[in-house]
C-alpha cells in the first residue's frame, strides 16, 4: 500500500480519497464481516484499474474498525486475514 502509515482525522479521510483516485472504475466488495464486540473485522475485494492504464488489479484486505459507542475510532489495514484476525481478538 503507498505510502501506508498512521494517519488521523482528516489526514486519515484525504489519504483514503487521494488512494481511491489513482484507479479509474474501482469497487470495494465485502466478502467477510464478523464481530468482535467493540471491533469489527471486514474481508474486502478491490478491484480497478490504475490511471490510465488498461490492466485490471484485484487485491484482497482486511480491515479492523473499533467503536466507541456509534463512532468509529479507528480503522487498521491489513494485508493477511491471519493478522486482522489476530488485531480483533479472534482466532481462526
């Protein structure tokens, strides 16, 4: 993932646009989602094509979200489900 970090507020939201933007026609499917109390693990497929190209990519990711009532407070990246799993608190 470029330039992959730490990022907060609208840092956190512009990075996510700015990445979105380098593909043309890409979707983001759900494939997975469980919950883990305050957290919830979401299995994704992306697929698009980067800018200005005609080859078509697909990459698979995990996403931990943490609530605080109503309000997500944090959202963590992973590229294996074996890590995402590990970050929500849940096992195979």
């Amino acid at each position: 993932m470029p330039e992959a970090g730490t990022y907060r507020g609208e840092e956190a939201r512009g990075w996510l646009r700015g990445w979105v933007a380098t593909f043309e026609g890409m979707t983001i499917e759900a494939t997975e989602i469980f919950d883990a109390g305050d957290k919830v693990l979401l299995g994704t497929t992306a697929r698009g094509r980067p800018a200005g190209s005609a080859a078509s990519v697909e990459e698979r990711w995990w996403m931990v979200s943490t609530f605080r009532g109503r309000e997500v407070v944090r959202v963590e990246m992973f590229p294996k489900r074996a890590q995402a799993l590990e970050a929500a608190g849940l096992r195979e």
